[in-house]
C-alpha cells in the first residue's frame, strides 16, 4: 500500500512540475499602428479571448491559443472603422469575425522570449514571430510583446495608395495565475 501511494505522490508531482502554469487574462490591450499618406494612424482591437499556458523554466509545454474579435476594431474615427469592418479588401467582419494565433514554439531569448504563432486573418495563416516580456508578481504577471507583419500577407487593405505595408502591432496581457 505504501507503494502505491508513493508512486501516486510521484506521478501527481511529476504531473505538476511539467504542466505549465494556467494564467487567466484581467486586462489585454491589442494595439496596432500603420503609417497612411505619412501618417500614423492607431488602433486598437477588444474582445479578446484566450487560453494561456506559460512557465518559464518549461517552455516546451508552454502555449497560447486566442482570438480578439475583429468587429471591435477602433481607429477613434468611426468613418474609418465602418470600412474597416466591412470592406472585403480589410477585415470583412461579416465573413472572418475574429482574428486567430496559437504558439507553435516558445523559446527563451536572454531574459526575454520569442513566440512562434500561427496568425490567422480572414482565413490566411501565416506564422510570425513575437519577441514578448515575461513579468512575474507572486499570483500575477504581465506579458508584452509586440511584432511587424506585412498586410497584404493577409490580403488586408489591397492595393490602398499611401498605406504602408508594415503595419506594428503589441499586445500586453495582464493576467493572475488559476
């Protein structure tokens, strides 16, 4: 009996130490700015939706998965944002409501790491990669990460004149351990 119970005590904090923390979002800010006619407009996305899965001293069972609903685009000008939600050469909302990533690997970058995700847009995945921050306070923490990507690899804008085609966008994610 003693065996048994020993072996499960082993298998339970084995379990433990390899399965990565569980760290459920407060607050997420998705930020995105593009340079039009020299320029910068900003924008932001709400609506955001995620698992989060993250140790630091573990980062190969380490993922995220999550979606920020593309109708809760906002440029601060309301003109603007109606195109961007119903144009079929920008985010369509109708047809594609959410903008999607998952990790496909995470890897430690001196004190930083690095995110390999499947970004999919409008049914187009393309994988990027996202240098991001990793701050840890007892039961909270707070990732920030922030990346380039190039528009048209999504088919977002087509051929619009005077838009960039490198479009910046961060995330900083506010999160308490479950």
């Amino acid at each position: 009996m003693k065996k048994i119970l020993f072996f499960c005590f082993f298998v339970n904090l084995t379990i433990t130490t390899i399965s990565a923390q569980n760290w459920k979002p407060v607050t997420v800010n998705v930020f995105f700015k593009i340079k039009m006619l020299g320029s910068t407009v900003d924008g932001k996305f709400k609506g955001f939706a995620g698992v989060i899965k993250f140790d630091p001293n573990n980062l190969s069972s380490s993922s995220l998965v999550a979606s920020v609903d593309a109708n809760t685009i906002d440029t601060e000008n309301n003109l603007r944002n109606k195109h961007l939600r119903e144009k079929t050469d920008f985010f369509n909302v109708t047809k594609y409501p959410n903008l999607k990533m998952k990790t496909t690997k995470i890897e430690k970058d001196g004190s930083n790491y690095i995110g390999y995700f499947d970004l999919t847009i409008k049914d187009i995945t393309k994988n990027v990669k996202i240098p991001f921050t990793f701050k840890q306070d007892g039961d909270k923490a707070a990732f920030q990460g922030s990346a380039v990507i190039n528009r048209r690899d999504w088919a977002v804008g087509g051929g619009t004149l005077g838009m960039s085609d490198n479009v910046t966008f961060s995330i900083l994610v506010n999160a308490v351990k479950e």
